[in-house]
C-alpha cells in the first residue's frame, strides 16, 4: 500500500511538473511546425473568406441582406489575420544571428512566437469550421409602392380631382374595384402610382402593391411582383400553385391595396391568386342542397337555378348588390350585419364571424343550439359538443398547420356541410367518419402534406365534393365508394392521377369538374391509354350533364366518344390553356381549346363531333398544319358554327384563312350568325379571313373584332361582308404590315353582289389602328363612302402612308392626298382622339366641323400644321376638356383666336369654354400659345392647369407684338408649369398679363431670361421688360411642393 501511495504522489508530481515543462519545451521544439501550420490554417480561412465574399457580393448585387452571423464571422477573420500576420513577420527576427558566423537563435522570441502561432492556427481552424455558411443573406422585403418615385412629373387639377375621388371611394368598405379608364399616354400609371403612395402614407391600407399587366398578360410575372413586394417566395412551379399561395398571403392582410397597371382587357384575379370580397352564388348552391334548403327538386341544374331565382329577388329589393364578377353577389355590411342578428336569434341559432379572426372557440354551453357556425379562427380544440349543428365553415391561416384531434367530428353528428378554407392540415381527423348525414364537404384552397383522403370514401351519403385548389397527387380508390355523389370538383386542383374505375362507380354523378389531370408525367403511350380509358369511363355516367377538364394532349380525348348527356362543358385538349380559361366557372359557356398539335396527324371531326356543334367558344392556337378552319379543322360536308360566340386563333404558323369555300363545301345557313367576339393574333401567312362567295358568310352579331400580328393579311372584310356589320362596336387591328385596307373591294359586282355607294358601321365606338405600316385608308373603292356616325374613341399609331384624316373643302392637297375618311360627318362624334407616331400626317380636320371632342393628344406627329386650332376649329370644339400635343416640330401656333365670331348667347367671342387641362411638350418652333387674343374675345374659362414645357422659340418677340397691351381672365386656372424655355421673357409674345386667377402650384424652371413674376407697377407695362403676371394674380394659395 506504501508503494501504491508513493507511486501514486510520483505520478501527480510528474503530471503537474513534469508535462507542463514539456509543453514549454515543446513551443521551443517545434517552432517551425507551429508556424507552418499558422501559415497553412490562415491561408485555407483567406480561401474560405474569398469564397464567401464571391457570395456576399452576388446577394449585395442583387439586393439582399447581409446576415449579421455572416458580418461578424468576416469581422473576426479579419481581426484574426492581422494578429497572424504580425506573427509571421517576427520570424524574420527569430532568425537572426548574433554574430556573422555564430547562430545564437533568440529563444524568448522563439518561445513567443511558437506559442502564439499555435494558438493562432487553433482560432483560425475554429474560423475555417465556423465559415461554412450554408446562407449568407436574407431577402429584402420590397418597400413596395414607396420606391416608385413620381417626383419631377407634372400633378394637374383635373387629375388632382379624380385623386380625391378615387381615394374618397377607397375608403368605402363595400367597393372592391375601381377602373380608371384612358386612352394610352394620358398618364394613368402615373395617376395610380400618386394614389397608392398616398394611400400608404395615410394609413388607408396595411399594404399597397403593384403590378404591371401589359397587353399580354403573363400571369406568373403578376403574381411574382405581387409577392416580391409582400416579401413572399414561392416553392410552387405551377400557376395554380402559386394562385392559391398568394391568395393565402393576401388573405391574412386585413386591408391590402392591390394595383394593376396596364390593363388593356378582361383579367381574372382568381387566376392570378387575388381574393374577391363577394359571396360566391355557387357557393349558396351546394350550401343549400347540403341542407336540403330546396324543396321538389330533382338536379343540381334545377337547385341552382332556384338559388339565381332568389339572388334576383333580392337584388330587386336592393338587399344584395350587383358584382364586378358574374357569378358573385355583394351584400352591405349593414344588411348583412342585420341579417345575422335575426338569424342568432331563432332556437337553432347562427353563429357568423365574418371580421375578427377568433383565437378560441366559443363556450360550449352558450352555443350548444347553433345550427350554424361560421368563422375564421386558430386553434382545433378537442370536446366540442354541438349536436344541433348542421354547417360548420371555417377559415383559418394557411400558413399555420392545424392538428385537428381525432375526436374533434364526434360531437357534431347531425352535420350536413362542411367547409374548411385557406387551412394547412396534415389530415383529417378520424371522427370524420361519424358524420353519417354529411352531405357536402369543401376543401377550398387548403395546404396539406400528402393527406389521406381515403377516409373520405367511408361517407356514403355525400352528394358534393369539392377540392379546389388542393394538391392531390392520385384520387383514393375508396372514392368510388361514393355512390350518391352528385357533383366532383376538383377544379384548380392539381390532380397527378386518377386511377381507373373509380368516376364509372359514381352513377348519379351529374357535375364533374376534373380540371387539369396528367399534366405532370403520363405522356408515353401507357399514360395516354390510361387517359382515353378514364374519358371514356364518362360515358357509364347517365346523369352527367356538365364537364370540365384540361387534358394536355389530343390523344387523351378518345375517338368516337359520344356523351349525349352532357349539355355544359368546358373542355382544353392543350398542354398551355389561355390565362382566362383557368377560372373557376361553374355556368360552363360550352368552351372548347385546342392546340399544340398537328391536324394532319389528328383528325378532330372523329373525335369531337359531339362538341363542335354546341360550343360557343372556340381557342385556338399553336396548331400545326391548319390551313383554314373548315376543309382541314372539320372533314365534313357542311360545316356548321351557328352556336359560336367567340372565336380565338393565335399562333397557327400555317392558317391562311378562316373560311374557304373554293371547294364546293357547304356552310350551315347560320354558321357564324351568332359570333359576337372575333380575336386573330400571330398568323404570319393569314392572307383572306373568306376565300370564296363571302355572300355565304353572316356576320350580324359581330360585336368586336381584334386582329394583332398578321403580317400577310391585306384586308379584314369584304364589300359585302362590311356591308352586314351592323352590330359591330370595336374594331382593333395593330401591327399587321401589309393591311392595305381595311374593306376590300374583293368580290364587288360579282356572284350576284351589287356594290352600295356606302358601307355604314351604325354602332362602331371604338376605332384603333396601330403599326400598320401599308394602310392608308380604310376602303379603296371611290364611290363607296364608309360611314361612321358614333364613333367616338380613335387611335391612331404609326402608320407611315397615312397622310390626312379627313381633308378640308378648298384644301391645297385636295388632289395629292388620299384622305382616311372621305366623309367629313365621322369626326362629329368622336370623344377621345389620340394621334401618335405620324410622322406624314399633314392634314386633320374639314373646314366645317361640328365636333363633340373631350379629350385629344398628338404626339410626335411632324408635319401637322403649323395653327394647330385655328379660329374656325375653336368655335367648333366648344366640349374639349383635355389637349395634350408633344413632339410636333412643324406647330408655330397652339390657338388663333383673332376671328373668332361673337357668341349670340354671350355677346363675346368664347375660346374652348370647357378647356380645364393644356399640356404642351416638346415643341421648338412654337412661337404663341394664344395668337391674335383681342379683349373681345371671352376664352378658357375653364382652365385650371396648363404646362408649357421645351420650347425653344417661345418667348421670341416679333415687330407685330409691339405696342399691344391687352389682359387675359383665366378665372379658374390654379396650376402653371414652365419649364425649359430659354427665350421666355413674359407669359404672353405680346404684351398680354394674367388676371383674376388665385394660384396654388406654380413651377418655374430653367427660364433664363424671366425678369419677374409681377410688375411693381402699371408703369411696368411700357418698359422692354415684361414680368410673367400683372398685379391682379392672387398668390395667397400657392402651397410648397
């Protein structure tokens, strides 16, 4: 024991004597390995540095926030490289002799050193391990509305009053969308872009976006500046996908402005994921026969009809309201309120929640008797006892997973509907099963992780099932169980797979909504067998009256398919549906897409003789070989479209016509009769719309006619054709270089045809001619007058060979120019005239014309003549309200006033009476605003903003200008801007001045040669140096910008 005991104090001596002296020793030792390895582990941490920088600088490039971990761990890399560094350098020193032929190393510096080094190369082995940042940034969120700067862009009363409107109208709770309407360049996204800053900066919303629509709306790219500017990233690929995640995330801002910019035709927000605050009348349908509301009803056809019925009734008593959406109603919140007291009252009472988002559920004992419960709430407690209840609606946060407790059904026995909304849940609770009476149950627009919906086959008495929007990667083969099952939506669902025989098991089905299915995979020649047997399960079902699908190929639609039942449809054999047939629409319009494929490989009439009679709408695009839509579409003897509405063909390379009856076949006395809506968009080699007796053709409910990108095309209709037209009200046709015309003489005098010596138009409001690079006139045909008598919006854009609108009587190119209208009457209605881009347009207006013009803008248009108004067109404009001209280099004169007549009315002569906004940009050669102004003359007495911006001449005083004095009254102008103009001296060439006006704005900027504002004195007027107002301008209003 004595030994152990001192073998024991020897080994304690040796551990704390002994080791601590050799790690001493070892610094001196191993001096030369510690800084190698210092110099190793520093270089290895600089290359991990370089390599996070490469990443830093990318997330700073594009815009992203460095995180402050990352920050920190370059703070001490660097801290940590300059301590290394002095390490490194002092091994010079250590290796210094002390004599020239004696190396006596300096062992405290070496001892130093080593000891440093190691700890050094220790740290910088913990850096390297710490530096392996999986991320180094986070994203910004977008400041939204606040970064898109107005600032420097001109603010006018008139727009400023349409502000006050539009904010004034945001701030009603029961308005969910407003227009502002304009032709292009008038500034509406400037207008929108000042409303939505504004409307942040006072607090109106929690949240203001914006995005850019465009002519061709790109739903992904709306969606994704929506979301960049909430902060929110998308995981999901599909539209859909993404639809239903931003449709969450808008969901749970109380008060969210949403801004599209650009729109230049019907949007769907429910396909871009934008929520609509009105109550869905399908939704009151599938309620309603939930809780066998209707009595003596036999259909689901028949219960929605009744539900319409009353919806009409109670619009007539103004107790719901008219929707911007046509299957929606709105409801006020004061009716609506009222309503749900009366209702909360009765034995079997309602319990509504439609505002507050409930953190717990309501006390047992207090709404034990409701039979019904709707409302927005977090959280599923367990022991909810409400046996009374019959429909139970819940919304929630689809950002936040709810765990429904397995019992959470239990109690709820006498259930007959159920919806769940906007909810993430892992499953659905196994009391579901108990709910024996359930009738509807909705899924709309809930997240779930692959959830099992197996259970859902155990509820046998289920008429209706609706997934919208639910990611379903393969329908349950217990679904088939589902025998007393009506209506199937799974519309805006992603659906991967539906195995076979399940939808032939389903016999009372009479709705089925499938949406998109084998879109992901299945494109082999199993999967489209698979696709033709699932199709062709449809005709078992005998009571299946309405269909929805989205196949993505033609070959999934099986040949000789007969369903003789189905009455409503809306079917897309195409892999890319256009945006707006993506929509939830449950009054199907009979919609028939197709593309994507070759019609010499498919024949259609086989497959889809049963629908092509009966749709009203038909989309077209992408599609190989198609010639013209009646030998090479349908291989029929008579072709027949009396039923088509609308028709849509784009991007078919090879269609060179619509209609060709060359060959002998036949068209159905009504086909086309009934079309009201006619879009052609990129048909490089369409050359004639109808080939052959176009006597054939009847066109007496076209209602609008675009035609975009058809660059062989030299005319739209025929003499005879034009002639039928009486129900025509827009006509747009934009970048279409060889259109020469748009009414052909084609056909004139021929086949029994007898030419009129006019073509009228009797409803044609809307007129746009864009890029079109060939035409010069609408109909070549010199004794034959084309005739518009309401038109009243004209666009006119680029087009070169254009060179008069309508020309004067007495005019000095009577004989050298060809004249868009031959009759002077077309112009008298017009409104709204926009004239952009012509740079040959030299002539405008007759000399006699009896316009109703409001609003009108020439932009970049060369050769206009040089009195943009003269005297005889001002007396004729007496409603103009807006006149905007920009980059016309021949305009010397905006007004000529000097013969104007007196008005009998006023004993004066009146100038523009209604003019409340003049901008005028861009003009070099300007030289007077106001020509020839003689105190007779009563003119502008609406003007409230005027802009005179870059002109080079004005302000250049001429010999006639001598000795004039004369006063202006412009009582309502409160805005002047003027800007850029080197030569202005005075506001008039003459010695005019301003009077009675009481300014609130009033820009000056870059006028050199101004002396003032005002004189100092009447003397003022007989020096050389004129000021900008007299001293009757009031400037008690002027408020800093």
């Amino acid at each position: 024991m004595a030994v152990d005991f001192v073998l024991s104090i020897g080994a304690k001596i040796g551990e704390y004597l002994i080791v601590p002296i050799g790690r001493q020793l070892g610094y001196l030792i191993y001096y030369k390995r510690n800084l190698e390895s210092l110099r190793n582990e520093v270089k290895k941490v600089e290359e991990r540095r370089g390599a996070m920088q490469h990443s830093v600088d990318d997330a700073k490039r594009n815009g992203d926030l460095i995180r402050p971990d990352v920050e920190g761990w370059f703070t001490r890399v660097d801290g940590h490289n300059k301590v290394a560094e002095s390490i490194l350098e002092n091994d010079t020193e250590a290796k210094k002799r002390c004599l020239n032929w004696l190396w006596c190393p300096n062992m405290k510096l070496r001892y130093s050193l080593s000891r440093k080094a190691k700890k050094n190369a220790e740290e910088a082995a913990k850096l390297y391990s710490e530096g392996n940042f999986t991320k180094v940034s986070d994203r910004q969120t977008p400041q939204g509305i606040e970064v898109i700067s107005t600032q420097g862009i001109k603010v006018f009363e008139s727009r400023r009053q349409i502000m006050e409107k539009v904010i004034e109208v945001l701030k009603d709770d029961s308005v969910n969308v407003i227009g502002i309407c304009g032709m292009g360049g008038v500034g509406k996204t400037t207008l929108v872009k000042d409303i939505a800053k504004r409307v942040k900066e006072e607090k109106l919303f929690n949240e203001v976006v914006i995005s850019v629509v465009s002519q061709n709306p790109d739903e992904k790219k709306i969606q994704g500046e929506i979301a960049d500017m909430l902060g929110l990233k998308f995981e999901e690929e599909s539209t859909f996908g993404r639809a239903s995640r931003l449709h969450a995330r808008l969901r749970t801002i109380q008060r969210i402005l949403v801004v599209l910019d650009d729109v230049w035709k019907r949007i769907e927000l429910s396909v871009i994921g934008i929520p609509f605050g009105d109550a869905h009348k399908e939704d009151i349908v599938r309620y309603g026969i939930g809780l066998d509301l209707f009595e003596s009803i036999d259909s689901i056809g028949q219960a929605r009809d009744r539900v319409h019925g009353y919806v009409g009734n109670l619009k007539k008593c103004y107790l719901l309201l008219d929707s911007e959406v046509e299957e929606c109603v709105k409801i006020h919140d004061v009716i609506r309120d009222v309503a749900i007291s009366i209702a909360s009252r009765e034995e079997n009472s309602f319990m509504v929640r439609c505002d507050e988002e409930l953190k717990d559920w309501p006390e047992n004992d207090r709404h034990k008797h409701n039979a019904v419960i709707s409302m927005r709430c977090i959280g599923m407690p367990n022991n909810l006892v409400f046996p009374k209840l019959q429909l139970l609606r819940i919304q929630s946060n689809r950002y936040i997973f709810q765990e429904f407790p397995k019992s959470f059904f239990e109690w709820m026995k006498e259930l007959k509907v159920v919806a769940l909304l906007e909810m993430s849940i892992r499953s659905l609770p196994a009391s579901l099963r108990c709910l024996t009476n359930l009738r509807t149950l909705s899924l709309f627009f809930c997240k779930s992780t692959e959830i099992d919906l197996s259970i859902i086959g155990t509820l046998k008495n289920l008429e209706i099932l609706s997934f919208v929007a639910l990611e379903i990667h393969e329908l349950p083969e217990e679904m088939g169980n589902l025998t007393h099952l009506k209506i199937l939506d799974l519309l805006n669902s992603d659906v991967g797979r539906v195995p076979p025989g399940i939808l032939s098991r389903l016999s009372k089905l009479e709705e089925l909504y499938l949406g998109k299915i084998f879109q992901n995979g299945y494109q082999d020649k199993d999967g489209i067998d698979e696709g033709n047997a699932l199709i062709t399960e449809l005709e078992s079902l005998p009571n299946l009256v309405s269909l929805s699908v989205s196949l993505p190929r033609i070959e999934y639609w099986p040949r000789d398919l007969v369903l003789e039942k189905v009455k409503n449809f809306d079917i897309a054999l195409t892999r890319t549906r256009s945006m707006y047939s993506l929509v939830c629409n449950y009054l199907l319009p009979n919609k028939l897409e197709l593309g994507e494929f070759d019609i010499s490989v498919h024949m259609l009439a086989a497959r889809l003789k049963m629908l092509w009679k009966s749709a009203k709408i038909l989309n077209l695009h992408s599609i190989a070989g198609l010639m013209n839509i009646v030998s090479d579409f349908f291989d029929l003897e008579e072709v027949y479209f009396g039923n088509l509405i609308k028709l849509s063909i784009d991007d078919c390379k090879d269609l060179e016509c619509l209609v060709n009856t060359t060959d002998h076949r036949q068209l159905s006395r009504k086909a086309f009769t009934a079309l009201e809506d006619l879009n052609l968009s990129v048909l490089p080699k369409l050359t004639h719309l109808w080939k052959g007796l176009t006597q054939l053709v009847r066109l007496c409910n076209l209602r609008s006619v675009s035609v975009y990108g058809c660059n062989n095309l030299e005319s739209v209709f025929t003499i005879y054709i034009a002639r039928n037209l009486v129900q025509l009200e827009q006509l747009d046709i934009q970048f279409s270089h060889k259109m020469e015309v748009i009414v052909s003489s084609e056909g004139a005098g021929e086949h029994g045809i007898e030419a009129a010596n006019k073509i009228e138009f009797p409803k044609l409001t809307q007129l746009r001619l864009c890029y079109l690079q060939s035409l010069a006139i609408i109909c070549r045909a010199v004794d034959i007058a084309i005739v518009l008598p309401r038109l009243k919006v004209l666009e006119l854009r680029n087009m070169p060979k254009l060179n008069c609108l309508c020309i004067a009587s007495g005019s000095e190119y009577n004989t050298t120019v060809q004249p868009l209208f031959h009759n002077e009457d077309t112009l008298t209605n017009i409104e709204v005239m926009q004239v952009c881009d012509m740079d040959n347009l030299i002539e405008i207006w007759p000399r006699d014309l009896k316009a109703k013009l409001r609003q009108m803008g020439f932009r970049n248009c060369a050769k206009l003549p040089s009195i943009l108004l003269p005297s005889n067109l001002i007396e004729c404009m007496q409603n103009l309200e807006e006149l905007i001209v920009a980059g016309c280099e021949s305009v010397k004169v905006a007004f000529d006033v000097g013969a104007l007549n007196a008005d009998e009315d006023h004993g004066a002569a009146r100038a523009l009476p209604s003019l409340d906004n003049l901008e005028l940009y861009r003009l070099p050669n300007l030289t007077h605003v106001w020509a020839n102004y003689s105190p007779g003359i009563q003119g502008f007495q609406s003007l409230r903003s005027l802009v005179v911006y870059s002109h080079y001449c004005l302000g250049t005083r001429s010999r006639d200008d001598e000795g004039m004095r004369n006063t202006i009254i412009f009582p309502r102008l409160t805005e002047v801007e003027l800007e850029d103009l080197p030569n202005l001296m005075s506001f008039f060439l003459q010695a005019y001045t301003i009077e009675g006006t009481f300014l609130k704005r009033l820009v000056l900027h870059k006028i050199p040669k101004l002396i003032g504002l005002c004189p100092a004195s009447e003397s003022n007027f007989d020096t050389p140096m004129h000021s900008l107002f007299n001293n009757k301008v009031c400037f008690f209003h002027l408020r800093p910008q």
